[in-house]
C-alpha cells in the first residue's frame, strides 16, 4: 500500500490503476467526455450537409446515421472483438476533420451516392493495407 502511494506522489497520477473514482467524480468525468464526443461526432455531418445545401431530413439523417456508427455500432464491434476486428477495448469511432474538404468535393460532384460510395471504398483499402503493415516493419 505504501509502495501504490509513492509511485502515484512520483508520477502526479490522481488515481492507481485499480483505484475507482468518487461516484460524484465519475459522473462528472463522464458527462465531460459524453459532450467532448458528441460534438466530435455531429459536427463534421453538419458541416458536410451545410456545404451540399442539403434539405432538414437528409441532414437529420447524416446526423443519425453518425451518432449510431461513432456511438453504438463501432465502440460495440471495438469492445467485443468480432471476427478478429476490434481491439478489445472501449474506443469510440469518430471521424477525422481532413476528410471533409474532399467529401464536400465529392458530394458537389456526384452527391450522396458518390460520398457513400468512395468511403465504401476507400475503407476497404484502408483495411486491407492495416493487415499488410505488419510485414512492411522488416
């Protein structure tokens, strides 16, 4: 026990490993990290949709469809590890910022369906190329 104190005092850590937090703490940090994500999650949607001047309900959609990928599906397909994808662990999938330029590109040229289908894909190859990574190290 005096060895878990040292070593949190050495590296300023609040919490050990194992320690759980306040009730009142955890509820805090929680709903802190639930607004950090859900903007994460609907902005770039909105933007995309705003760009494309698309109409109330396809832009409801988009936003939908997002919150159900980024904040059901995937966490799920991350946390339960099916059929060799996912890494076990809680990590919420949100998207990257850089890609909207080129999905409003794509949506001005083609809509939806061009959207939809180069991320289709897109993340096949971005797949395929995870898998092959590991034999490019040597």
């Amino acid at each position: 026990m005096q060895e878990s104190q040292t070593a949190q005092s050495n590296t300023g850590l609040i919490y050990g490993l194992n320690d759980r937090p306040p009730v009142r703490e955890a509820i805090f940090a929680a709903i802190q990290h639930l607004l950090a994500i859900f903007v994460a999650i609907i902005t770039p949607p909105l933007i995309i949709a705003g760009a494309l001047k698309l109409d109330l309900e396809t832009t409801s959609f988009l936003v939908s469809m997002s919150l159900f990928a980024s904040g059901y599906f995937l966490p799920l397909l991350q946390c339960k590890r099916i059929g060799g994808i996912g890494t076990g662990l809680l990590c919420i999938q949100g998207t990257s910022f850089s890609f909207i330029g080129p999905i409003i590109s794509a949506g001005m040229l083609g809509g939806l369906p061009l959207i939809f289908g180069t991320c289709i894909v897109a993340s096949s190859v971005e797949m395929v190329i995870s898998r092959i990574l590991k034999y490019t190290r040597k």
